[in-house]
C-alpha cells in the first residue's frame, strides 16, 4: 500500500446456505468475530461477538442472524467498522461455525454454503467452505492493524474441529501446519 492508502475500513461478513432436507434437523451456521489487543494479539480475545451480542463499542454487530438458512439471499451477516475500532486492538478474527445440536455436523453435511466478504461494493473474498469438509469450524478472515493504524485483510480458511465455545476462545491462536 502507498501512503495514501486508507487500507480497510469497513466490511461485511455474509453467510448464506441451503435448508436441511425435508424430515432433517435445522442446519444453524453462526458468524463469529474476536478482537484481540496489541498487548495480547494471539492467545485470548479481548471480545467474542456472535449471535445475540454485540461488541461493547458497537464497532461489530449482527445484521442478520439465521438458524435455518430458510431466509432470502444471504442468512447471516456481520459488519465490522474497522475505522472505529479503538487503537488498542491490533487483530480481528472472523469464523463460522456450526452448531452442534442434536448431532456433530460438520461443513461436508452443510447444503450449498456460501462466504461472501465485502468492503463497500468490493468483494474481497468468496468461498464455498469445499477446502475444511471435515471441520465443524473455520477462520475466514483475519484483519491486522498495522504501525500506521491502517488495516489489512488476510483471508483464508482454517479448519478447526472444536464445539462453539472452545473454537471461540482459540480460533485466534496461531497454529502450526
């Protein structure tokens, strides 16, 4: 990036999916988002946003939330204003996962899931979920602030076979290959 560059300022995490088959458990997949601070970039979040919350700033938020994938277009959407986000924070980690209710599911069972990441009207990133089949989990994107409080998008997806809670609390740890 020049020195004119803003670098990434503002942008939408959106999920779509197809319904269940007829006589099959609802298939709930939840966007999620972790802040993470510079004194702390890589082990425990700093904020956990998902479903039913917000972070305490109102820099991320749900728009959309689904629990079937029965709605129009994209089911879940997140937004993140990254330009807003207080100078603390040097990371940003969004993940989907699925919820495990009644059985462990995992993205193979998922019908015709979809990942869309925009800033504006530019997509930046779009995905299928086809390279974690056998995760319940993944990372999507990571944003890093950089020396000039500019920020920079890492997308990507990380696979990871943990419930909710647990892929929430680590699903910002650096991991080994």
């Amino acid at each position: 990036m020049n020195g004119l560059s803003k670098g990434i300022r503002k942008v939408e995490i959106a999920l779509k999916w197809d319904p269940s088959a007829a006589g099959q458990p609802p298939t709930d997949l939840d966007i999620v988002a972790a802040t993470y601070l510079a004194s702390d970039p890589y082990e425990v979040p700093a904020n956990v946003v998902h479903f039913d919350s917000r972070s305490p700033d109102g820099t991320i938020y749900l728009n959309r939330d689904s629990k079937d994938g029965k709605g129009f277009g994209w089911d879940e959407v997140m937004t993140v204003e990254l330009d807003r986000l207080d100078a603390r924070y040097a990371r940003v980690v969004v993940g989907v996962v699925i919820q495990q209710h009644p059985d462990r599911r995992t993205f193979v069972s998922v019908v015709n899931p979809a990942l869309r990441i925009r800033e504006g009207y530019t997509v930046l990133a779009e995905d299928d979920f086809g390279d974690v089949l056998g995760a319940t989990a993944s990372t999507v994107a990571e944003f890093v602030r950089q020396e000039t409080g500019t920020w920079d998008f890492h997308p990507g997806l990380n696979g990871f076979e943990d419930d909710p809670a647990t892929f929430s609390a680590t699903m910002g740890r650096v991991r080994n290959p």
